[in-house]
C-alpha cells in the first residue's frame, strides 16, 4: 500500500453492489465506474466523512471492479480532528458504512429504478446511515492477507 503513514487506519470494504437497488432506486450495472476509474483511479476519488467536502478523513488506494461490485481499500488518516473522528468511530463499530458521490453519465429508467451505466465518480465517503444498506466496509488487518483481491 503506498504512503501509508503511521497511525493510519486501513479499511476496506463494498462501496457499491451490481445490480442491487439502493433506498433511492439507484442501481448500478456492472462495469458503471470503469471509464471514471481508468481516466481517474483512486487518486482521484475522494475518501470523506458523511459526503461533507471539507472533511477529508483519508485516501483511497485501490478500486477495483470485481464480480460483486466496487471493491475499496484505503486508509483513514490522523491529520485532522474530522479524521480523527471518523477513525474512533470505526475502531469502535460505530462508523460502517459506505456511500458514493457521482454524477451520472448515462442511465436508463426501468420502472421506479434508475439503471447506471456509467458515472463520475467523485468520492466515497464513510457514512452511519448507506443509501445502499450492503454498502459496508471494515478494518483491514495488514498483517493478514484475506485473499480476496
């Protein structure tokens, strides 16, 4: 992982589902986040605190697209008291969930549903309350590779 600094907390998790409808009625097909993600990678995505842009509590390292959905691994940082905050959260349990911030390039209505195809994604933020209730992330244990990804 690179850069990681001292008193970084690593996390990972599911940012986004295929094919699963969030409490909006957004649904993402496969492959939504490849076009964002090839012109970006996870540089260029933010890691924020409840979608709020002047919380920036940590960094995405890795974003992948894989058979489930987005997969996500960064590192809650320790250079703010926002950051701080979302750390002790987590270490506690309190703080789990995941939520994307976009904007929709191309969609198609079936039904109630929104079908995405292809968005910007902008950030990923750490949230109590995920629009889509799967949307989840943990601690990582550096030390222990789970061999996923």
């Amino acid at each position: 992982m690179k850069g990681r600094e001292k008193g970084a907390l690593l996390i990972h998790g599911y940012a986004s589902l295929w094919g699963v409808a969030d409490l909006n009625g957004d649904v993402t097909a496969r492959g939504v986040f490849a076009d964002s993600l090839a012109r970006t990678g996870a540089d260029g995505v933010r890691m924020l605190h409840q979608h709020e842009s002047r919380a920036v509590v940590g960094v995405w390292d890795r974003m992948v697209e894989d058979e489930r959905g987005l997969w996500v691994e960064g590192r809650i940082e320790d250079w703010s008291a926002e950051a701080r905050y979302a750390a002790a959260l987590t270490r506690a349990g309190a703080l789990d969930g995941l939520s994307i911030g976009f904007r929709a390039s191309k969609a198609r209505r079936e039904g109630r549903l929104r079908v995405l195809s292809a968005v910007e994604l902008w950030e990923v933020s750490l949230v109590t309350f995920p629009m889509l209730p799967g949307a989840r992330f943990r601690r990582a244990r550096p030390e222990k590779d789970d061999g996923r990804h």
